[in-house]
C-alpha cells in the first residue's frame, strides 16, 4: 500500500491539483470570514433587541429570541438545505455559494448574538448609570461606553466559533460548493487514492486553522488580565 502511495505522490501534487486544492482552501476561508462578519453584524442587532426592555419591542424581542434559539438547536446541515431548498421553492436560482453565504450568515449570527449579548451584559451597570448621569443616548452609551469594554469578552468566544465555523463549511460540499473538502471530493472522482487526497486535505485544514488557533490563545490570554481588573 504506502509503496502504491509513493508511487502516486508526483502524480498527485502536480501544480494543477496545488492550486485547485489552495482554490478550495481559499474558498473554505473566506466562508468563514464572511460568516463571521455579518453574522456579527446580524449577532449585534438580535443581542439588542433580546435585552432590550421597551414595551413596544416585545414581539420583536421574542421574534428574535425564537430566531435565536430554533437556529441553534438545528444542524448546520438541515439550515443548509433549507435556505437551498427555499432559495428553490421561491424560484430564485442563486448560485450555490451565494446560498451557501446566506446560510452560514444566518447561522453566524445565532450564534453570535449569545456571545455579543453576553459580551454587553459583562460590563457592570454602574457604566450605565453613569452614562445616563451624562445625558448620553443609548446609542451613544454603547458605542463610547460599553462596547470598548465588552469586546475584550466578545472577542475569545467569537474566534473560537470562527474556528469551528471553518470546520463546519465541509457541509457546504453538499451543495456542490467548491471548498477545500468537495476539492478533495473531485480529486477523489480523478482515480486518486482517498488516503492520499484526504490526508493533504486533512493537512491543509491544519494549516490554516493551528495558526489561528495559536493566535486566539495568545489574543485570549492578552485579554484575560484586562477582565480581570474590570472585575475588581
């Protein structure tokens, strides 16, 4: 066996398989950065909503409480394909990654919206009161006031789901989008060894996430000392 798989390995890293398995690869990140982002976003927004207390928003806070709570207790699969399948249904032949960005968005932002609000209800009351004293508005109070505070706890928890979220874009394969896994996939098809092709896969999947890993470590443990003195 390994003598077949030495046998292939000059076949297999061609340039050609390089790039197309880099393409996915890339492919596989920027899934994830975008999800990130306008899952914090869409996150910011629904954490605003579910503490806030005025009577007028209550349907709208329990809209997103209900929003919340459904997506993240639905597999990232089954959203997958029901925003693909809804996508159909409506009549609206988006392209496959197009789709696949609106899912993981709306995924994104479930998720995100429990660590912004967490985030947001870190920072003592006091910080509120005080900035009520000063006849700062609420939206003033949390862009000056609280979130140059909150993001310290926003910002561990956050890189950790990016983390997973790079994991959790394999299953965007399903729907023929061309990332890092369905590359491997269609390598695979090409007669290639599935040893070969998913043992480069699992290494590329190592190479991009260890780093990140390794810099959410240091970031969180930057950050650690800072929430600590707030606490006290």
């Amino acid at each position: 066996m390994f003598q077949s798989l030495a046998e292939e390995l000059p076949r297999f890293f061609t340039y050609y398989n390089s790039v197309f398995l880099l393409q996915g690869l890339l492919m596989t990140l920027l899934l994830s950065l975008v999800g990130v982002l306008g899952g914090t976003l869409i996150g910011g927004a629904l954490a605003l909503l579910r503490i806030g207390t005025r009577p007028r928003w209550l349907q709208v806070r329990l809209g997103a409480v209900a929003y919340v709570e459904a997506v993240r207790r639905i597999p990232f699969l089954v959203t997958l394909m029901l925003v693909f399948f809804g996508f159909r249904f409506l009549g609206l032949n988006l392209n496959a990654v197009l789709v696949c960005v609106v899912a993981v968005v709306l995924i994104s932002g479930a998720y995100l919206a429990e660590i912004v609000r967490a985030g947001i209800q870190s920072v003592h009351r006091n910080q509120w009161d005080a900035a009520a004293s000063m006849n700062l508005t609420t939206g003033a109070t949390l862009w000056y006031v609280v979130l140059p505070q909150a993001w310290r706890v926003i910002l561990p928890p956050t890189f950790v789901f990016f983390l997973g979220l790079i994991k959790d874009t394999a299953l965007a394969s399903q729907i023929s989008v061309l990332e890092l896994t369905y590359a491997g996939k269609l390598l695979r098809t090409k007669g290639f060894s599935g040893t070969l092709v998913y043992s480069a896969v699992l290494a590329l999947y190592f190479a991009l996430s260890y780093p990140l890993a390794r810099l959410g470590a240091r970031l969180e443990a930057r950050l650690a000392p800072a929430r600590s003195r707030r606490r006290h």
